[in-house]
C-alpha cells in the first residue's frame, strides 16, 4: 500500500504541470491495451499455449517452457517458436489482435483527452486509431516497420501544425507480412542492428518528457534503452513519468527508487488490490479519469514540478533540437521506394 501519500500526490500534480506544457510524449502498453478490449499477458500466453497444444500435441512440453520463463516476452517468443513457421505465430498475432471492441470506451476517451504531443506503443493493436477516428480527432500513424516513417517522425516531430502521431515502435498489425517484431531474431534486428531505431529512442529520452500509461518495464530490451539514456544524460535529463500499480505487500519508497535511479521516472502510484484473478486495475482509471477532468479546469495556474530531477534550461532544450536536427539529417532513410 502507499506509505507516503503526500509524495505520490505532489508526483501527481509534477505530471499535471508537465501535462500542461504540450511537450509530453505518451508510452503505452498492455495494460492500455486491456482497456480496448484485448488479453492481458497471461491471457495471451494461455491462448498461445493453446495453439501450440493443439499444433504439435505431445511433441512440446507446453507446460514446462511457461514454468521456466516467467518473464512475459520471453515465454511468449519460446512458444511462438514452437509454432515452427513465423507466419503461424504472426498469423495468432493477429488475429488476437484484430480490431475487438473496448471493454470501457471511456477510458480511452479520457486517455485520449490528456494533451499529449505524440503517443508510442509498445502494443500490435490499433484501438488508439480508431479511438481517434471514433472522436474525429486529427492524427498519423507510424511504425518501426518503415524506415522512411521513422525519420518522418524524427523531421516533423516538433511542428505544432504536425498532427499527433501514433508510433508503434514494435510495428502494427496492419504492417506488411514479415515486419512486426516478435522473434528474439527481430528483437535483435531492431535493438542491436538498427542504429537509426535506437538513436531515435535515445533522442526522445533525451528530449522529451515521457508518461508511461498501462506500461510494465517487463521487455528487456526497451528497458535498456531506457538505462542507457539515463547513464548518458544523467541528472541533466528530463524527469519521466509513469503510472504504476502497487500490491498491498509492495514497498512504494523501494519501488519510487528504483524507478528515479534506473530510468529517471517519477512515479505516481495507484493501488491494486488482488481480487483472486490478477489484480484489480480500478485504480488506474480512476487516476486516469481525475488527471483528465484536472486538466479540463480552465485557466487552471500551472505549478513548477518539484520532484527530483533537474529540468534542463530553455537553452539546453534548444541545443538538443539542434542537436535531433542535425542528427536527422545525417541519416540516410533508405531508397525512394521504400515501402509506406
């Protein structure tokens, strides 16, 4: 349970003030995504567990590869690889993935109502897109898939005429066959052979403040990413931001350090009670729901965020566009015919 309430409410009004800025850059995962009507971690594992079962029967101790890999992404690629051919496993991908309705609308209304710059996504789904088209409100979407988007992304980012762009940074279920992320091969590819990929992920930590929503810091390689931008920016970087649940037997003090020393995130708690079933996620709504109608209040005065990290200077945020800018324009796109 939260043992310093005072400190998760003064991390929740520092999210507020940055909110207000217009410069925050959502990150969102499967906890976001359960909203929109998809399985959480353990659902889609069970379904995956599944296929597999029913693919290769006795030939795969299915039980045995879930019990020695309790961490999410890794189970999900052992079993995906059970599958034999990747167009079997991408095949299950989207289809547990394809377009579902929300199990509570309103909860990506009021996500959506947050003044974000621009959202990245770590999740397949497209229920963002269509929760933006549903309220016809303006906005791209872009995927790790394309080079060419990426740098896109990268010129356009900082222009207010520039539409809110959607970016799923693991690639979307209506990408070509072959691009979406899902092998330990196409993790490597993206976060160790794709230089233009992880200078972009450096860049937006560097540069922008980042809201992690439904977000469980359980891929290792985003995770270093995000390690690695702290060790090179330091006390200088921006301060992020995340939305957390914590158990009932959960330390919030262990995990606030945690989070501020590893990632340079200042984290707003909410708790979660177990129900029997996983934990009960209410919170988190209502979190969501009170920041929403907070930001709503016109004219409301915007308070100076005084939580743990040294925000940089007006002056350094412009040397650091200086810096993107040149950064981008060092880096050669691809072909013309790159596919879109």
């Amino acid at each position: 349970m939260i043992s310093d309430p005072g400190r998760n409410s003064r991390a929740q009004q520092a999210l507020i003030a940055a909110l207000q800025t217009g410069r925050t850059m959502a990150v969102t995962g499967a906890g976001l995504s359960w909203w929109a009507g998809y399985p959480t971690w353990r659902e889609l594992i069970a379904h995956l567990a599944d296929a597999v079962r029913d693919r290769r029967g006795a030939e795969v101790n299915v039980d045995l590869i879930v019990e020695n890999n309790q961490n999410p992404l890794h189970c999900l690629q052992k079993l995906g690889a059970e599958l034999v051919q990747r167009s079997a496993f991408e095949e299950f991908i989207r289809t547990e993935f394809r377009p579902v309705p929300p199990r509570d609308p309103s909860v990506l209304g009021a996500f959506l109502n947050l003044p974000f710059h621009h959202i990245a996504t770590l999740n397949f789904e497209e229920s963002l897109e269509r929760a933006h088209s549903a309220l016809g409100r303006p906005f791209g979407s872009t995927s790790s898939a394309n080079a060419y988007e990426i740098v896109d992304f990268l010129r356009k980012m900082n222009e207010p005429s520039h539409p809110r762009q959607i970016f799923h940074l693991h690639g979307k279920v209506s990408d070509p066959q072959g691009r979406i992320i899902l092998t330990e091969d196409d993790y490597s590819g993206l976060y160790h052979r794709n230089p233009l990929f992880t200078r972009m992920l450096w860049l937006l930590a560097a540069s922008r403040t980042l809201v992690f929503f439904g977000f469980g810091f359980t891929d290792p390689d985003f995770v270093r990413s995000l390690e690695d931008a702290r060790r090179d920016i330091g006390v200088y970087g921006n301060c992020h931001y995340a939305v957390i649940p914590l158990g009932q037997n959960d330390n919030d003090v262990e995990r606030r350090n945690h989070f501020h020393n590893s990632f340079l995130i200042e984290p707003i708690f909410y708790e979660a009670a177990n129900n029997g079933d996983g934990h009960d996620h209410d919170g988190f709504v209502t979190l969501l729901r009170n920041i929403s109608e907070t930001l709503s209040v016109p004219e409301r005065a915007v308070a100076t965020p005084a939580i743990l990290a040294v925000a940089p200077e007006a002056g350094d945020l412009q040397i650091i566009e200086r810096l993107a800018e040149r950064f981008v324009q060092r880096v050669d796109p691809g072909d013309v015919d790159v596919p879109r």
